[in-house]
C-alpha cells in the first residue's frame, strides 16, 4: 500500500555507449525528441477497395462492432518461454519460464482525470471497461514497462494501484510524471537495457509523438518525453512488444539489432481512415503497414492489438473494423507468417 506522505523516487536513467536519442531541430524545441526517420511517407501497400470484407471468422453484435474472433488460429511451436495474456487495447500480461511476470502498458479503466470526464463528451474516447485481473495477480508483478505518455498507454491511477513492489521501466523524461510515493523508476534511452532477473529487457525505436497537455493545440509538453517499444530477451527467445507506431525503417533497424523475432505484439488500429485525421497513420500502423513490419522483423509469429470491445476507437470506424482489415490483408499480401488472434482476455503461450 501507499502512503499519504511524499517519499522520494529512487530514479535512474539508464545509459551506455549503445544509448541511441535524436532531438528535434526545430527552433526553440532543440531538446525535445525526434523520430529516427522522421520524414518517412514510403508506405509499401495500402489498401484502396472493399478494405473491410465480412469473415466467418469474426461474430458480431453489429456492423464490425462488439465481435469475438471465432477462427482457429495455426499452429505455432516456438518453445520460446513466453505466456501472453492480451488485457485489451495495448496492455499486456507477460510470464516467462524463468519465473517473471511483466506488465506491459497496463490501463484498467478510462483516461486519468480530469480527461476522462471530459471526454465522455466525446464520442470515441471512453471505451467498455476491461475485466478486473485480480489483486493476487497483479501482486506477483516484477516490472511495469510503459511505451509513452499518452493517456491510453499510462495512468496514473494504475502507478497508485500497482504500488512500489515492482520495477518501474520507462523512457526518457517519464518520471516526472510519477507522484513522489518510493517508485523505482528506470529512464531509458533507446537500445538501452535493464535485467529483470533472467529477462533482459531492451528499449528500442518507435514512430511516434508524446505529450500530456489534454487542451488541443497546446504544445508545452510536446515530444518532452521519449517513446519506443520494447525487446524481452529470456534464455535466447525473444518477444517484441512494438507501442503505438507507424511504419518506419525502424523495423529493420531492430531485425539488424537482434536478429529474427521469436514473438511480435504488433498494433494494427488508429490509423488513417476516412473517420481519422490523415496524420494518423505517420504515427500509428495500419494492418497492411504491421504485415509488413512483421516480415522486416522476421517475426516468428504475431499477436495484434489495438481493436476490441475495450479499446479505444481512436480513428477506427468500429471495435473491429482494424481486425476485419487485417483478415482481408493477410490473405491478399499472402503472408507466410502466423498471425494469433486473440480476444480480451485471452492468453497464448509460445
């Protein structure tokens, strides 16, 4: 449990030769952060005609909206050591035979307040509640990675649930955002590393943006703090976890750095749509654009997320409409790679 009183973080910003930061060369902004590929727009596919085709694999209530995947997925015999439970939207419960339990941007209820309130006015921005994972389960937790600031990705009434048990890993600038309370917070640059007993964990690149100002238009905090993704390395194996991103050579830069990936948590939902802004897929992939990400990776099999019942629908014309999308796409770009759909809830072990 927490306490009322202020007790100082224990902050380390972990940093070698292999630390890899960009800054912004816009003026007056010099010391926010920048994408390595920041110009980037050669999409490789994009889908132009009858994007969102039926599939008996997906059963819904309506129009691509409040479904459950009922196919079957292939196959996959990795002995890699990872058991995955997908929470809904972009968190995750990650096991490994060593005996870690790793929370990867756990978000159990709504936007922190006072935003959440806000955007109940909002169509769009307040999602089903997930499921409760238990006090029990989350007691047995050795890290909390988060991805980026943004609201969907971290709120702070989760830190204060959570409590100061487990390592905190986050990128660069982050703490700030931590109530002094005893965490200990972990800063990391991107290619930096951090052991979490037999699991080393790396952060690595993304195609993003942060901020945390919720007026619009408003730049204070803008790109302030870093963002990435995350490499989990255990015995050998290793799983990706990818943040919110668009399509960058960034993914090649990883494969170069670690070789083929045993397993890929890659986001397929936010992008441009005709229901979204058309900066949109700059920062967040389509299912085409993670299809390909997952060939530059040489991922060994995928697990997409973003779409669901308790997902934000940032963008998106339904719950579902990224996964219907993505059905159509694997099947038109024949894509050898096994791709694992899950619903909320669900748990996969590789």
């Amino acid at each position: 449990m927490l306490v009322g009183c202020a007790t100082p973080n224990r902050t380390t910003r972990v940093d070698d030769s292999s630390a890899v930061v960009i800054y912004s060369d816009e003026v007056g902004y010099e010391d926010r952060f920048s994408n390595l590929y920041n110009d980037f727009r050669d999409y490789p596919v994009t889908c132009t005609d009858d994007c969102y085709p039926a599939s008996a694999d997906i059963k819904c209530e309506s129009d691509m909206q409040n479904c459950q995947f009922v196919g079957n997925n292939p196959q996959v015999n990795l002995r890699a050591g990872f058991t995955v439970t997908w929470l809904g939207h972009a968190s995750f419960i990650l096991n490994t035979t060593g005996g870690e339990q790793i929370l990867i941007d756990p978000v159990f209820g709504q936007f922190d307040w006072p935003v959440n309130w806000a955007f109940r006015l909002a169509e769009g921005f307040s999602r089903n509640e997930p499921a409760e994972v238990g006090e029990a389960k989350l007691a047995q937790t050795d890290a909390i990675v988060y991805s980026h600031i943004h609201y969907d990705h971290f709120n702070k009434a989760d830190i204060a649930e959570l409590g100061t048990t487990p390592a905190y890993l986050v990128p660069l600038g982050f703490a700030e955002h931590f109530p002094d309370r005893g965490f200990t917070i972990n800063e990391m640059a991107w290619y930096t590393s951090k052991k979490i007993g037999k699991t080393s964990i790396h952060f690595v690149p993304a195609h993003h943006f942060s901020n945390r100002i919720w007026v619009p238009y408003l730049y204070e905090d803008d790109n302030a703090t870093l963002w990435g993704g995350w490499v989990f390395e255990h015995e050998g194996k290793t799983l990706f976890f990818a943040g919110d991103t668009g399509y960058s050579p960034h993914f090649k830069d990883i494969k170069d750095r670690f070789g083929d990936i045993d397993v890929c948590l890659l986001p397929i939902a936010s992008y441009f749509s005709e229901t979204s802004p058309k900066w949109y897929r700059k920062v967040h992939t389509t299912p085409e654009d993670a299809i390909v990400a997952a060939e530059d990776l040489g991922c060994k099999v995928v697990v997409p997320w973003g779409y669901g019942n308790a997902s934000w629908m940032m963008g998106d014309k339904t719950s579902h409409s990224a996964l219907f999308r993505l059905m159509k796409m694997k099947q038109q770009l024949n894509t050898s790679v096994p791709w694992v759909i899950l619903n909320e809830g669900g748990k996969v072990s590789f």
